[in-house]
C-alpha cells in the first residue's frame, strides 16, 4: 500500500510513486542477540505498515480536494471477498454522517486472534487480542448472552471522510509505533549469505496501523453501550513501600556499607557508567553539546564542562577503589565530533585512558557513532545515542554486549549528562541495589508541585510505568497520600538516572521498549535522593531563572555541590 498508489481519476502516470514514511521500522534480532542485517553493509529495515498510508498520501490531499474527492474506503488487498467499494457501508456513514467507520465481523471464539475495535476513555481503540486482559476474553454481553462482550472483530476496512483524512495527516507525528515479532530474512555474516529462517521469530519490527488515527475520530456509527467497558478508572499507585529507598531515611552505618560494596564492584572492574550526552545547548544560543560548554564552576580555567565534573568524579573513584571503571558515552550526530575532541583534552587532565576502536566487526556505520571507553582493555565496538532517545540505548548497546559480558561488566550506572548534581558513579545506589539483589533501580526526587513538568515512576495494572507528567489522568495529578497528606500520591519525579544489572540490560535490549523497560525487570526499586543535593539540570536559558546555566553553578557552588566539588578539587591537586 505504501510504495505506489494508483488513482486512475488523476493526472497522475499508472503507477507513480507517492513518497514513503520515514519511520523505516528497524529489524532488532533477537535470535542472534544483534541487529538484523540485510547485507554485509546495511541494517535490515521494512515498511512503516498500514499507517504509513497518512504519511504517503498527504503530498495529493490538495489534488484530491481538487477533484472534488469527498470519501476514502480504504482496505487491505489480501481479503478474496472484499466488496470494493462497499456501497453500503459508504452509503451509511454518508447517511449518519460519520467521518470514519471501522468495518467488522463479530467475533465468536474468545481465543482466536483478531483485532478488536473498542472505546477507551471515550476514544475509539483498536486493541491486538493480546492485549486485552483476561477478565474481558470471555465475558459475554449482559442483555445478548450468545455473543462475546468485546465482539467487534477488526478486519483492514475503513470509510474515511476527507477531513478526517487530513486531521490524521496533520497529526501522523503523533501516532505511536507498535513492535512486532515476526520471521525475518537476515544476512548472516558467519556464513557469508541471507537466511531464511523457517522456523520460529527472530525479530522485531516496528510498525505503524492505520487504526491508530482513529482517536481522532469526530462521530462513529459504533454502538457506545456495547463497548464502553473499557473506559474505566486508571489502575494507577504509587510504587509500593517495600521497593521505594528514600536516602534519608538510612543511617550512616547503613550508607555506608552500601558504599563498600559500591567501592568492591569497581575494585574488581565490575562496573560500567554509561553517560547519555545526545542534547545540543541550542536554546541557550549555543550550538554545542551540553556536556561540553563551560558551565564556570572556577574549577578549571578552561573546558570546565559537565563532561569535565563527570571524568574527575569517575578517576577519583577509581583511584579510591584501586579499580577500573568502564565509561560508555551515547551521542548523537550532531554532538559526537565535538564530544571526542574535548575529551581527548580532558581524559588527560584527568589520567583517564582513551581507547577507542573503528569497530571493524560491526560494518554498520550509518547506525553506530563512535563512543570513548575508558580503562577498558579490550577492543570493543562503539554505541550511539539511536533516534528513538534514551531508550535507543538497548539498541545501541545490543552489539558490545557479549564483549562487556566477557570482561567481566555486571552493573550499569546510566545516566543524563545536563545535571551538574550528577554523582558518577553513585556508590550508595548501587551498593544498595546490589544489597537488595534489584535488577534494575531508577533514582527519583520527589515532586512536590503538582503541575511541575516532571515524569513519573509509578505502577499501572501491577506494571512498572514511567510517564510525561501529562500522561497523568487529571483526577491523579494534585491527589494526596491519604497516610501522608503533605506529599503527593504519585511523587517519584524520574530523573534519567538508573541502575542496571546485566541480565536485566540483556533482556531489555531484547525487549526494546522503552528507558525503563518494566517487562524486563524481576526485582524493580526506587532509590529517592533530595533533591537539592543531587537534581540541578541545564536545560533551559538564563532568561527562565529555572534549570539554567545560572541555577546549576548556584547550586553547585552551595553546600549541595560540597561531595562532587571536594573530590574533583582533591584530584585536581594531583593534577
């Protein structure tokens, strides 16, 4: 559907091509615990799926408009009793002036696997059978007990008015991709050919569906009564006492035992820091990395940059622990030249060794920049600060995973780059989470403005979430704990700082989901830090007097600043 469309009424030569989406859903192998390549030099990619069609036919929308085209039925070519067009269903929805109709057939058997088209929180939904929970598979409709409660089976076949079609378009940016597992061709480079597996799934794929658009929908024929059982109350809590550390609340004693066994970890070369450093510093007129401008701490005459306080805190520890710290640092196109140029200069300010490598057995270069290692002896591929965000970094990192495994790497500190409050590595966390055996720790502050911009770690049907605080239902944002009314009831404010261990890592790159991947966790905790002590980002300019330039060296330089500023003054003596 994606590459050509064929509209006989327009000027438009048989077969002309319409420009494809851009998503280019990649191929993660999971089989073969690296991404699928399509040959020696590229990485296996497929279509945008069915709902690149908003995308491909935007640039003829004004054509159509042109000539008059009012209606749209659009389906999938593999149905041998699809009725092209339907008259019947056309002819409804012209008569009940809907502006987007779902065809359906009802669904019978419980168990088998088709689509269902339902409303959620007032919006029409489309819900894979997987997804739907198993209260609600079999349950049977009230007033019709013959038939399934959720029976609407979606089938690819839709009416679309041309409004809608446009208000789609406008908002494609918006729909989300979806994964999916399938049988996937692969250039396998031990055999020097492309496979085709025959048995089982070996990737993942991302897609869009056309059904996704259909929230925007301004009037359905659907019947509302039969399906409204999905608009329910959000399943949301707070994440429960026994998984939630708050600093403050140990002794020094306690701390302090965390912080040996934080100390051993590095003694036997066992930890890895992972920095995410893909932000340029544009909107405060520079066009520079984040990590790289000088933020005027007075620390250093010159490069005295977030990269610069990371490094130092880093050499200290390992000097401490008579250890070595592997440091992993994700860029982006646009910042990684810059980055490896100022660390050439601040690595030896810091006695850090550089090593880096061409990455002559990962070929893919359109995909991986790259990256400093730091103390590691061993010649590695590098990683990249992938288009998907932060979360890109189980993507990136998916390929050295058996090198860092092989050199004995168990844990992983990962973190954003813009806090100049950043401790590198956080001993008592990671103390604590090896402690407590977690497999997978997300250090928070706790949010006390109700309308702060802030995400927040929480749970959802029993699932570890981490959301935009305006993902929040409005009836959750200012709600109180009723044991605590001074706090918020959802108050662990997500700071992009965790801890992994490497079996979560390995089956979070599997996964490929989001920053915090909540299927891949077995042992999940929260490790809450005050947050005038350990949160001053850079993110905004002077002129918002909030997570700016001037905020971050205020903080800094006050007593919050005393640990990092003590240990890089102490390293720079040596220096």
């Amino acid at each position: 559907m994606l590459g050509r469309l064929i509209l006989p009424r327009l000027r438009i030569p048989l077969g002309s091509s319409i420009p494809k989406g851009n998503i280019g859903a990649l191929d993660i192998g999971t089989g073969h615990d690296k991404p699928l390549l399509s040959s020696p030099n590229q990485l296996a990619t497929s279509p945008d799926g069915d709902g690149g069609v908003y995308q491909a036919i935007l640039p003829i929308i004004p054509k159509l408009e042109q000539n008059g085209i009012e209606y749209f039925h659009v389906y999938c070519a593999d149905n041998i009793l699809c009725r092209v067009p339907d008259l019947h269903m056309i002819g409804c929805a012209i008569d009940k002036k809907a502006d987007c109709i779902s065809k359906v057939i009802e669904k019978n058997n419980p168990y088998e696997k088709i689509g269902l088209v339902c409303i959620e929180d007032e919006k029409i939904k489309l819900y894979d059978h997987s997804k739907i929970s198993k209260g609600l598979i079999g349950k049977r409709y009230p007033k019709f007990p013959e038939k399934l409660l959720l029976h609407a089976g979606y089938i690819g076949n839709q009416f679309f008015t041309l409004d809608f079609l446009k208000k789609a378009c406008f908002e494609f940016d918006s729909l989300p991709s979806h994964q999916v597992r399938k049988r996937m061709p692969f250039w396998d480079p031990v055999y020097g050919k492309n496979i085709q597996p025959t048995i089982g799934v070996n990737g993942i794929k991302r897609k869009l569906f056309i059904f996704d658009s259909f929230v925007h929908a301004n009037s359905s024929p659907i019947a509302h009564s039969e399906l409204q059982v999905l608009s329910r109350p959000p399943n949301i809590h707070p994440i429960s006492p026994e998984r939630y550390f708050d600093r403050k609340q140990f002794s020094a004693v306690e701390l302090n035992k965390f912080y040996e066994i934080g100390i051993e970890a590095v003694s036997q070369g066992k930890l890895a820091v992972i920095t995410l450093a893909g932000g340029q510093s544009s909107r405060f007129g520079v066009y520079l990395p984040k990590g790289i401008i000088d933020v005027g701490t007075g620390l250093e005459t010159e490069n005295d940059s977030l990269l610069f306080l990371q490094a130092s805190q880093i050499s200290y520890i390992q000097q401490k622990a008579k250890g070595k710290i592997t440091w992993l640092i994700m860029t982006s196109k646009s910042t990684d030249e810059k980055i490896r140029e100022h660390l050439e200069i601040i690595l030896k300010k810091t006695n850090l060794d550089w090593e880096q490598s061409i990455a002559d057995q990962i070929p893919f270069r359109n995909f991986i920049s790259l990256l400093a290692s730091c103390n590691l002896q061993i010649n590695f591929a590098d990683i990249s600060f992938h288009k998907y965000g932060d979360g890109g970094v189980y993507q990136a990192i998916l390929p050295i995973l058996p090198k860092l495994e092989e050199s004995g790497i168990e844990y992983f500190h990962v973190y954003c780059v813009d806090n100049i409050l950043c401790r590198v590595p956080d001993l008592h966390m990671i103390g604590c989470a090896i402690d407590k055996k977690a497999d997978c720790i997300s250090k928070v502050v706790e949010k006390k403005n109700p309308y702060e911009k802030f995400g927040l770690v929480y749970t959802e049907d029993g699932k570890i979430r981490v959301a935009d605080h305006s993902k929040i239902p409005n009836e959750l944002v200012g709600k109180r704990d009723p044991k605590f009314p001074e706090k918020l009831l959802l108050h662990a404010g997500y700071i992009g700082n965790q801890f992994f261990t490497l079996d979560f890592l390995k089956k979070a790159c599997f996964e490929f989901d989001l920053a915090l991947s909540s299927r891949a966790t077995t042992n999940f905790m929260v490790w809450q830090v005050p947050r005038e002590e350990e949160f001053s980002p850079l993110k905004n300019p002077n002129s918002a007097g909030v997570d700016c330039l001037s905020t971050c060296i205020r903080d800094f330089n006050s007593v919050n600043g005393d640990v990092i500023r003590e240990m890089v003054k102490e390293f720079c003596k040596k220096e």
